[in-house]
C-alpha cells in the first residue's frame, strides 16, 4: 500500500491504475468507512482512500483542532482491507498558501438542515471534494448515507459541473444498538448513550408512525423533537424532507415517493445527525 502526502506523486503512483475507486474520509476510521472502502473494490480495480481533517469544512468553535487523528491505525485498517493508495495530504498542500479561494456553491441543497446549523460547511466540502477528484482522476466516489446532506449536494455538484465521476451512495452502518457508527462517537461520555441512542430511536420511531398510516410530516417531526429531547438532547432539527431537493415536503405517501427522515442535536459537547429514507 502507498501513502502519498502530495498531488504530483498521487498521481504518478495511480498512473495506468485502471478504474480507481476513492473514498474521502477525515480519518479516525471505524467499520462505517471501512464498508465504503469494501463497496470501493468491488465497483473498481484500484482503491485509494483519502485521509484529510478538511479545516475549510470547520466553523469556528467546531472541533478541527481537537478531532480524532489516529494515523497509524487508520493506515493498517486501509492495509488490512486491500487499499491500494492512501492520500493523506498536508493542509498546504490542498489550500496552497498563494491559493486565491475558490467558492463553489450548490445553494438550494447548501443554505438548509446542516448547511443552516453550520455556515459555510458545504462550501468546504464542496471545495475538498473537487480538489480531491482533481488528486485522485477517480472514476468512482464512495460517499456514505450517514452524511445525507453531503451526498446530496455531491451529487449535484458533480453532476451540475460535469466533473465525470460516478458517485456511490453507501448505507449507514451502525452499532448492535442502532446508534450510527461515527468518528465522534468517542466523543460521547457512557452516560450519554442513551441520549445519543434517542437520534435512531426517533428514526424508527417515524418509520412506524408512517408505517401506520401517518401522512401529515409535522406530528411526525414533532414525535422525533420530543423523543431526542425527552433524552436531553439539544435538537438543532427534526425534519421530513424530499429526498433529492431536501425541500418539505406537504405530505407523506412513500408508495409515491420516499421521503427523508433528518435529526440532528448535541449530546453534551458532541452533534450528532442521522437519518432514515422512508419508501423508495
Ligand atoms: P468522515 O470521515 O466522517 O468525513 O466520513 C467519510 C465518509 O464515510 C463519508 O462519505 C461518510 O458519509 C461515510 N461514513 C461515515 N460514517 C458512516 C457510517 N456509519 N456508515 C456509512 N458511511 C459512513
């Protein structure tokens, strides 16, 4: 397995790779990365996985300085799975210091849920995962359902600027109990579980509702607020959305058309989202 640190040498290593799969991660690998990396090599013949704690996707008073980097595992998670290359770039590589900052937007899908709670976070996601396509000349993208939102405005990007890379959607892997698999689940205090559990418990809480006939979103929305809060989480949303414009939706009839169930709040000093497609 090779680990590049730089563009250039990216590149001259996956010369003549073949279909190269890449998934993008911030690192602190755990088994929801790893099903990315496994999809990855079955779609492609060259797997390169991207370790890069993104700053420009960072508010401040989030936690870029204080987030999970444990290299040296990451590196013999990837090995063991049969990564090919690992890209693990400085922050002056990606962000040149000389750079003049390039924005790029998808506004209906960006100023929403996540995008609302923390400005300008898809414009560095939008800004990396371009930069990293450009590295890398993958043919496929591996992105995980956990981070709806992120696969959405991906998608769109991709797509609205031609870049020509197919892009894989993922499911959410999550633990015995149900809470979604997360970098910043180590975070989480052990008397905290049980608030963080109340993210999938509203999740399947929807699901039945719906489930039983449920057509109106918002008891829906309201049942899922009042389950997280119940539990002491600081609920940043509770939303029941269309799927691909993110935009409410006025009723629910999943034999139609699915729609997404979106949570999102802080567990003490860690956020956590999650969600749940219904239909479709
Ligand atoms: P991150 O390192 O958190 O930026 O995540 C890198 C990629 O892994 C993103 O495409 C995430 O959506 C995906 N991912 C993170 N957690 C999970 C999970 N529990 N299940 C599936 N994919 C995940």
């Amino acid at each position: 397995m090779h680990v590049t640190k730089t563009i250039e040498e990216t590149r001259r290593q996956l010369a003549g790779a073949g279909r190269i799969a890449l998934v993008p991660t911030m690192g602190a690998l755990h088994v929801g990365h790893m099903s990315l990396v496994k999809r990855a090599r079955e779609i492609a013949d060259t797997v390169v996985v991207s370790i890069f704690v993104n700053p420009t996707q960072f508010g401040p008073g989030e936690d870029f300085t204080r987030y999970p980097r444990p290299l040296e595992n990451d590196l013999a998670m990837c090995r063991a799975e049969g990564v090919s290359l690992v890209f693990e770039p400085t922050v002056d590589e990606m962000y040149p210091p000389a750079e003049v900052p390039v924005e790029i937007d998808v506004p209906s899908l960006t100023g929403v849920l996540e995008g609302a709670h923390r400005p300008g976070h898809f414009a560095g996601v939008c800004r990396v995962v371009t930069k990293l396509f450009q590295a890398v000349r993958p043919s496929v993208a591996c992105f995980g359902m956990k981070d709806f939102q992120q696969l959405a405005v991906v998608r769109a990007m991709t797509a609205g600027l031609f870049l020509g890379v197919e892009i894989e959607a993922c499911p959410t892997v999550r633990e015995a109990d149900g809470l979604a698999c997360s970098s910043r689940n180590v975070y989480l205090k052990p008397g905290e579980r049980p608030a963080a559990l109340s993210l999938s418990k509203a999740l399947r809480e929807a699901h039945q509702l719906v489930a039983d006939g449920e057509t109106d979103p918002a008891p829906v929305e309201w049942a899922m607020r009042d389950q997280m809060q119940a539990h002491g989480v600081a609920v940043d949303y509770a939303a029941v959305r269309d799927p691909r414009t993110l935009s409410p939706v006025d009723m629910i009839n999943t034999r139609l058309s699915p729609v997404v169930c979106l949570v999102a709040g802080r567990v003490g000093a860690v956020r956590l989202i999650d969600n749940a497609v219904l239909g479709g």
